[in-house]
C-alpha cells in the first residue's frame, strides 16, 4: 500500500459525459501528478500540482482539466468523454523530487 | 512511452536470475526507476538510482546503468512466481517538470 489513494476504483459512463476523479495523496507530500495509461499510448504524464498551483502539463487534453485543493488532494476531471478516454488513470504523489509513488488507479470505460 | 524503450516481454524459470534492459534517451535525466505493475493494480515502486551511480543492490534487485550508452537493467535474483508483472523503467526529467517518462513496459513470466 503505497499511502495513495483514489476514488472511484472503476467507472462506467456514457460519450459525451463528465466525471471526476479523486485522490488523496500521502500524508506530508505536497505534489500531485496525474498520469494515463491506455493500451495505445502506454503511461503518459498529464499534469502536475504542487502545493495548489499548477507545475507541469504533459499530454492533457483541453477536454481534461485538475485542481489540487488546500487539503492537498486532487481531482482530475474529465468531459466531453469519449471512445478513446477509457483507460486506466493514476495518481502519484511526491514528497520531494526524487520519487513518486503511485495510487492504485481508477479504470474509466466510456461506452 | 516517448524515447524510453523495453524489450516487450521475458521468460523465465523460477529460481533463475532475470534481466530487464531499458534504454533512454535524456542525459539530463536525474533519476531512473523501477516500477512492478501485477494485474488489475497500481504501480509499486521496487527501486531507483541516481544518475551519478552505477549500481545499487537492493534485496534481490541490482540496478545497473550504463550513462554512457544511456543503458539501465534490472536484475531480480532467484526469481519467484510472484514476480510475474509488467516491469517498466522510467526516467526523470528536470527540465519537465519533474514528470516521469515510463518504457512500454517488459511483461515478465514466470514459469515453475
């Protein structure tokens, strides 16, 4: 258990629709990344939080959007689903810079 | 995964030692780690070194990386049915904000 955690485990919903994924990170670490892993694209960085504020962007879409509140945790949110949004989607936390330690994910299926 | 590259998948007797190989491509990279994914769950992180090392040993875990030739292994010895997974490496990049860029992945049996 690596202290991460993330809400929901699964998620089943519609094209066109919106969702929101949470996580909590480990006691004490401020970072937050987002990450996407899809059979297509592998593991791709989203985004990441530090702190409340916005520190890197990868490959997220404008369709995807994440905040990180002043409790820390995070939520990734996601609209206008569609087809190729299902994938598995992880949160990792940090407590400095040289390791991240990753939630158990949250599978999303958009039928 | 962008510029980090696994070989796909490894066999293995248990018992035997295994090697996974990931090749990078950032200099600047700071950090390398290893990740262990089993079905259905997140990513475990087995161990990590940095870049001013050669080789670390933890347990049966012995990371190699080769700067030069921008070359990093894994080798698990005696290893167990319970290490069948998905492995992957990654490195960390400053200049990206920290983010980790992850391998395809190396899916790693087991057999008895």
């Amino acid at each position: 258990d690596s202290g991460v955690t993330q809400t929901p485990k699964h998620l089943i919903t519609a094209t066109g629709q919106r969702v929101t994924l949470r996580c909590s990170p480990r006691s004490g670490d401020l970072s937050v990344y987002w990450y996407q892993q899809s059979l297509d694209q592998g593991l791709q960085f989203l985004i990441q939080y530090y702190n409340g504020e916005e520190r890197a962007k990868g490959n997220i879409l404008e369709r995807f959007s994440a905040q990180q509140f002043p409790d820390l945790h995070s939520e990734l949110n996601l609209s206008s689903l569609e087809l190729g949004d299902s994938a598995l989607y992880f949160c990792a936390s940090s407590p400095g810079a040289d390791t991240q330690y990753f939630g158990p994910g949250t599978r999303l299926t958009v039928l | 995964g962008e510029d980090v590259e696994q070989s796909l998948f490894l066999s293995v007797r248990e018992g035997d030692s295994s090697v996974i190989n990931c090749t990078y491509t950032d200099s600047s990279s700071t950090y390398l780690y290893w990740y262990k994914q089993e079905p259905g769950a997140g990513l475990q992180l087995l161990t990590y070194i940095f870049s001013n090392m050669d080789m670390k040993q933890d347990q049966r875990l012995t990371v190699l990386l080769n700067k030069k030739d921008k070359h990093l292994s894994l080798r698990i010895a005696d290893t167990q049915t319970g290490d069948s997974a998905i492995y992957f490496c990654a490195e960390r990049r400053p200049a990206a904000g920290n983010k980790l860029t992850f391998g395809g992945g190396t899916r790693v049996l087991v057999k008895p």
